[in-house]
C-alpha cells in the first residue's frame, strides 16, 4: 500500500522517468511516491480522472520457493480521492492528452493553421499590451496549468526548432520571456 500524496491543482508527470510534480504558487513540486514504510517505490504511470489521481505502481513481492527467497515484480493499481488511498483491481480508462485551448484575463492558447498544420499560440496579455506582436508559436501544446497573478506552466509535446523544443514551460504573467523547466512530459 502506497501512502496518500500531497493534493495540487495541477500534476506533472515527467514520462522520461515517471516523476511526478505538483503545481503551486511557489513552483514545481516534486512528489515521492513511497510506501507505508516510507520506502520509494516504482512509478509505471499516473492520471487523473474527475478529481481522482490514479497510480500505478510496480513493487517487489517476495515469495518462498525450496527455501529460497524469491523476489517478483507486482503491478497495483491505486486510486487517491481526497485525501484516501485505496488499492483497486483495475484502472479506469486513461483520459486522451490532446492539443488544449485557454481564455482567460492573463493568458491565452489558441489555434492556427501553418502550412496545413495546426499549430499552438500562447499570448501573454500583459506583455500583448506592451507589443502586439509578441507570442510563443509551438507546433502542439497538449497540457496546462494557470496559476492566478502568477503565470502559466504550459507542456509542449512538439517544439518549433532549436528555439522551442518539446519540454515544460513557465511564463510569469506580464514577462517578455519564458522559462523551459524540463523536458516533456503530461499536465494533470
């Protein structure tokens, strides 16, 4: 059994290595997934579905064979609902990531078409006011996570070039530039 983690708006899990990270005004959060015991244990996956956060977790089991101690990787499913851990026998149905839209009085996400391709744009209206002609252009930005007065972390799943490659991004609300945290991953 797994204990409860720490509840955000907003989760990251970076597929790299399947680390997950909360979202708060101070920043990115990372988040150990351990046991009763307070031991680490191994994170397959992690969604979230209608407020729910949904793990699956691999963990050793030993076993006894001929007096001999036999280690077997487990697979467990378990489901975080305010708060309550409970182990279940099977997940629901992993949401699709898909390209994400916003509108809201500090930051926009939006579509356009580029040589037949759909694209992501990501406005910054402070800085819009500031110059018009100011945005962030990414092939595909499929996750993100507005944090009131402070910004918006934003994951791109297809970068642009050199200049703006797959990864997790911060923009402070009102900032000309933009932060890259780390590399790909999904927002929850």
């Amino acid at each position: 059994m797994i204990k409860p983690v720490t509840e955000f708006q907003n989760y990251f899990l970076k597929t790299s290595n399947n680390q997950l990270y909360g979202f708060d005004i101070q920043g990115v959060k990372k988040i150990d997934v351990i046991d009763q015991d307070g031991d680490a244990v191994t994170l397959k996956d992690f969604f979230t579905v209608s407020g729910n956060l949904y793990f699956t977790i691999s963990e050793a089991e030993a076993t006894e064979t001929d007096g001999n101690t036999v280690y077997e990787s487990v697979t467990k499913y378990y489901k975080q609902s305010e708060g309550e851990i409970t182990e279940i026998s099977e997940l629901p149905t992993r949401p699709a990531i898909g390209r994400v839209l916003l509108s809201n009085s500090e930051f926009i996400i939006s579509t356009f078409i580029y040589n037949g391709t759909t694209c992501s744009d990501v406005k910054n209206l402070e800085v819009l006011k500031l110059n018009p002609k100011f945005l962030e252009r990414f092939i595909m930005v499929d996750g993100f996570c507005y944090l009131s007065g402070v910004g918006l972390y934003f994951n791109v799943s297809e970068g642009r070039g050199k200049a703006r490659t797959p990864g997790l991004y911060f923009w402070n609300v009102g900032n000309m530039s933009i932060e890259k945290i780390t590399e790909c991953g999904e927002i929850w």
